[in-house]
C-alpha cells in the first residue's frame, strides 16, 4: 500500500468515485438528490477548499464534504471505504476540514448523525464533536 494522499476533490473527474463510495456505505451516508451530478458540481464550485478526498494509488477511498454559509459550517458525507477503516483516514479527513473551516473563520460547525449509527457517533465524540438535544428539522424545496 502507498502513501494516502488528502485532496481537493475534483469534479468532473472523481465524481463516479465518489458516488461509488456513498453507495456503498452500511449506514450513515444515504445518496439522494443532493448527489446527482449537477447538485454536486454547484457545491464542488460554492466551495472547493473544503470538498476533500482520501485518494491511494490514484483511486479514491474516502471523501468528506465540508460547507460554509459565512455564519456556520458543515459537514457531509464523511466516508471510507469499509476495507480501509480503522487507519485513520476519516480522522485525516476530518482534521483537514476542520482545519480549512478555522481558516477560513468559521467558529461553529454541524453535522447530521443517524439515531442508529453508533460507530458515527462514537467517533465523533472522540473527536470533540458534541450531541446537541435540539432536534434538526428539514425541507425539500424541490
């Protein structure tokens, strides 16, 4: 195994790579709408810096996206590829993005964990990242 690179993500270019890793997530990161490749070049150009990939040996085994309104951050689609957990790559990637966040002045950041997804939350926690009792709302504008 060679050495695991941390980049930007590139679109076009690593878009069906990413989506393949979403796809095939346990649990935790669910494709939708938001995905589709359009929805995916608007953030990739709303926010570059912050949308980063875990790449080995010129394929992608990891991605975390990062977002910020000037107000607050947050974070989506923090995955790993599963033969490749436990090596500390969603640590990497995470550190990378909080990092790109600070800089850029954001004090706060959100993410979203499903109630069933343990493991997310346990190392989430692990690395700083507090439970809040408020409960998130959403809504489709489609």
């Amino acid at each position: 195994m060679g050495p695991i690179n941390i980049r930007e993500f590139r679109y076009p270019e690593d878009y069906s790579q990413a989506i393949e890793i979403w796809e095939r997530m346990e649990k935790g990161v669910r494709v939708g709408i938001s995905d589709a490749p359009k929805e995916i070049e608007k953030k990739f150009l709303r926010d570059p810096e912050l949308f980063l990939v875990a790449e080995l040996n010129g394929k992608l085994i990891g991605t975390i996206i990062g977002g910020y309104d000037g107000r607050r951050g947050f974070i989506y689609h923090l995955a790993v590829m599963a033969s490749y957990r436990e090596q500390g790559i969603g640590s990497r990637l995470m550190k990378e993005v909080e990092n790109r966040l600070r800089a850029i002045g954001c004090i706060r950041c959100y993410l979203l964990v499903n109630n069933d997804n343990h493991e997310a939350k346990e190392f989430y926690e692990k690395h700083g990242w507090n439970h809040l009792d408020s409960a998130p709302y959403a809504k489709d504008l489609t």
